[in-house]
C-alpha cells in the first residue's frame, strides 16, 4: 500500500509540473526494494519442486560455489548421516548457504569452515570464518541473521551467531530430531 500511495503521489506532483519532494522518492524506493525482499524471501519459504529440492547433501556443491567465488572453504561432517525431516534438511541448507553469502560480503580476505555434525536427537550446523569479525565491534543482525534465526527457532531449535574471541565470526544452528518441530 506504501508503495502504491508513494506512486500515486509522484506521478500527480509530476502531473502537475512539480518535482516530487526528495522525502517522497526516498519513500517510494525503499518501499520498492522492501517489495523485492519480500518476493525473494516468499521464494525461498515457498515449496520447493523436486528439481530444485535443496538439503545438506548438496552442501559440498555450496562450497565448491564459495571457493569458485574466491573464499576457501573446507567441510566436515561428522556422525551417520541420515534422511532428515524435509523442513530440517532444507533449513540447514539454507542457514549454511546465508552464512556463506556473509562470509562472501562481510569477512574480507577469509577461510570458511562448514561443520554438519549428526547426532542422535540433534543436527547441528556451523559455519566459521577467520575474518575481520570481532568482539570489540558488536555485529547489528541484518536480514540474512534474522531470518536464520526464525527458520532456526520455527523447528524449535536454536541459533548462535556472534564474532569469535580471536577473530572471525561464527554461526551455529542446532535442530531437534527426537520429536516433532
């Protein structure tokens, strides 16, 4: 609706010879990018089809992705891996896949280690980084750490992201697997 209104009130200043207030077009911008965020993370909660299903067993093809992008990253899984409920499988997917899109943008020059650990009522998945990240500089949670975290806690598990002691950030997702979510 903001959108709509701000548009309306640009094409009517316009229509009547006025340049629209700078107030007016910052409003009808973001209202527009807050639109595309919108659709774009509608995308991702959407079903996926079965072509693009997306789980922890294609995290290797996320990491070879991030090395071809310039940031090395090395994975370890530990435990039997297993099927997994979709909803969790999916979830840790995407919480290593937004992890490694911040280390891309936010690190700098850095390495980044994946870590899928099984256990038998728990998934845990970890993504580390060596970058500029620290303690002394608290990180303001932006869309990406937000969203992990409600992806995270929707299936009643939990979520720590925060900047290492000696450098470099770490996020951390933990899912239940003894119950339902």
């Amino acid at each position: 609706m903001i959108k709509v209104q701000a548009g309306i009130a640009v094409h009517l200043a316009r229509k009547h010879g006025e340049e629209p207030t700078a107030a007016l077009l910052a409003i009808q911008e973001a209202s527009g990018a807050a639109m595309r965020e919108l659709r774009a993370t509608l995308d991702v909660l959407r079903s996926p089809s079965d072509a693009d299903c997306v789980g922890l067993a294609r995290v290797g093809e996320l990491a070879e992705r991030t090395r071809a992008a310039g940031v090395p990253v090395q994975v370890t899984v530990t435990g039997q891996p297993r099927d997994l409920p979709a909803e969790v499988d999916q979830a840790g997917y995407r919480v290593v896949q937004e992890a490694l899109t911040n280390v891309a943008r936010h690190a700098g020059p850095a390495t980044a280690q994946i870590h899928v650990e099984y256990a038998p009522a728990q998934l845990t998945v970890s993504v580390t980084d060596d970058g500029q990240a620290s303690p002394d500089r608290p990180v303001t949670p932006g869309v990406g750490l937000r969203g992990m975290g409600e992806r995270v806690t929707g299936l009643g598990g939990s979520l720590n992201a925060a900047p290492h002691d000696g450098g470099g950030f770490a996020v951390r997702a933990r899912f239940p697997l003894d119950g339902p979510a």
